[in-house]
C-alpha cells in the first residue's frame, strides 16, 4: 500500500449500524487511514456538530469533516478515488446517486420494517418503484462490467454497495434478485472484499423480506397521554327580558312618509 500523504489518523463520530459510517471506516481499510470511533446520541451530536451530519471526522489537529463522500474520499487510497480525471467525476456521479436516489428509497422501505416510520403504504409502494427503476438501469449497466468504474474497486462500488446492504439481508429476497442478476454478482463481489469483510463481517441474503411490525413501531413512538382540557366554566344564565306591551298608540301604526 502506499505511503498517504497528510493526516494519517482521525475520529470518527458516529451511531451504531449506520452504513454511511461503515463506507468510511471501508474506506480507510483501503487508505491506511488510523480511524478512531465514538459513538454519539442524536442529542450529542446537535449539541456537538451544529450541522447534525450523522458521520463528523475529526483529524487530529487539522479540523472537521462533515459531509460523507469528503470524509470517505478523504481516509480513502489514490485508488478509490480514481486516477484519472474522467474516472474521478464518474466516481462522484456514482457517490451522488448513491446519496440522492438509493438512498432516500431505500429508507422509505426499511424504516417501517425497523418500526422507525408509520406503514405508508402509498409511500413504500413509490420507493418500491423508483427502486426498481434504478436497479434495473443498473443492471443493463453491469452486464458488461466487474466494477462500475475502471477494473478495480473504487468508492463508486462502496458507496453503493453499502447503500445496498440493508435492502439485500431484509428485502430483497431470491425472486427478487433473480431480476437483477447483474446487481446481485456485482454486489457480492464488492461484499466479499478482505477490507470490507473486516468491518461489516459477512453479509447473508434476505430469505423472507421483513414486515412492517406495529407493535415494534408502537414501542420506538409511544403515545404521550393527552392532559384533560380544563373545564370551561359555565356562564351565568341569562334572565328573560321582560315583554313589550303592544302599544295602543294609533301613530306606531302609521306607515312613514317618504
């Protein structure tokens, strides 16, 4: 591997089984960057990363990271991040996709199933769809090629492959990945990777696509009890107003002049 230049050694803040932290610890595998981590609460992080990005890396005396695909390209080797110019700008157009269109679908269809978000049906169905879409361009994609740039890995393949991950074990079961055969052999071979097994270990296929749970969402978003409205106090009655006697006055009668 060869030498990096600059800082060699950082920490990285983040939370539990977040893939965009696994991508950048992945990515130091291959960069030889010393990656040091801290787990945080969302309060933690709001209080210490104003901009409440779920990965912040902290390089030793250097200053702070925030966005993902900076910090993966940043611990990552020459490499991953293309050596030629062409090669790096695909390299982003793959990062970017990865961000802007698998990612938000891919929430949308787990999140119900780990009780995060409501049973949308309407919601999961167009996730569903545009991740249909996506994947079967990318398949057409794939069927000539190993990696999505060049011969070899680079952070286009571990964007999205790690992006995939979550959908592979839960959702995507055999019949469904028999429609993307050229996805599914590109995404183990990336998952097979030395540098990657050593960070999310070994990566077994969805058999039965997980549900949405109601009683699972029912504990992550407890009812808070509704305080009983103050009674309104009633106001006094009101008494009758006494009755007018008819007046026998004959000028009440009388039609007025115009």
């Amino acid at each position: 591997m060869p030498a990096r230049h600059g800082p060699t050694e950082g920490v990285l803040y983040s939370y539990a089984n977040n893939p965009r932290a696994d991508l950048i610890k992945i990515s130091a595998q291959y960069g030889g960057f010393d990656l040091k981590n801290q787990e945080l609460s969302a309060q933690d992080f709001s209080q210490k990363f104003p901009f409440g990005q779920a990965a912040v890396l902290d390089v030793k005396n250097d200053g702070v990271i925030f966005d993902v695909i900076s910090i993966a390209s940043f611990v990552g080797s020459d490499g991953l991040r293309g050596s030629k110019e062409l090669e790096r700008s695909q390299i982003s157009q793959w990062m970017n996709a990865a961000e802007l269109q698998l990612y938000p679908s891919a929430c949308q269809i787990l999140y119900p199933c780990w009780g995060l978000m409501p049973n949308n049906k309407g919601l999961i169905n167009k996730a569903k769809d545009n991740l249909n879409s996506f994947m079967g361009s990318l398949n057409v994609f794939l069927e000539p090629r190993t990696y999505l740039v060049g011969e070899s890995v680079t952070l286009a393949d571990l964007t999205l492959a790690m992006y995939f991950r979550d959908l592979y074990t839960l959702v995507l079961d055999e019949q469904q990945r028999s429609k993307y055969g050229n996805v599914t052999r590109w995404f183990n071979t990336i998952m097979n990777q030395d540098e990657v097994v050593r960070v999310v270990g070994g990566t077994p296929l969805c058999e039965k696509p997980a549900q949405f749970d109601a009683k699972i969402f029912a504990q992550n978003n407890p009812k808070q009890k509704k305080e009983a409205a103050p009674k309104k106090e009633q106001a006094p009655k009101k008494e009758p107003a006494p009755k007018k006697e008819k007046s026998t006055d004959c000028d009440s009668a009388l039609i007025p002049l115009l």
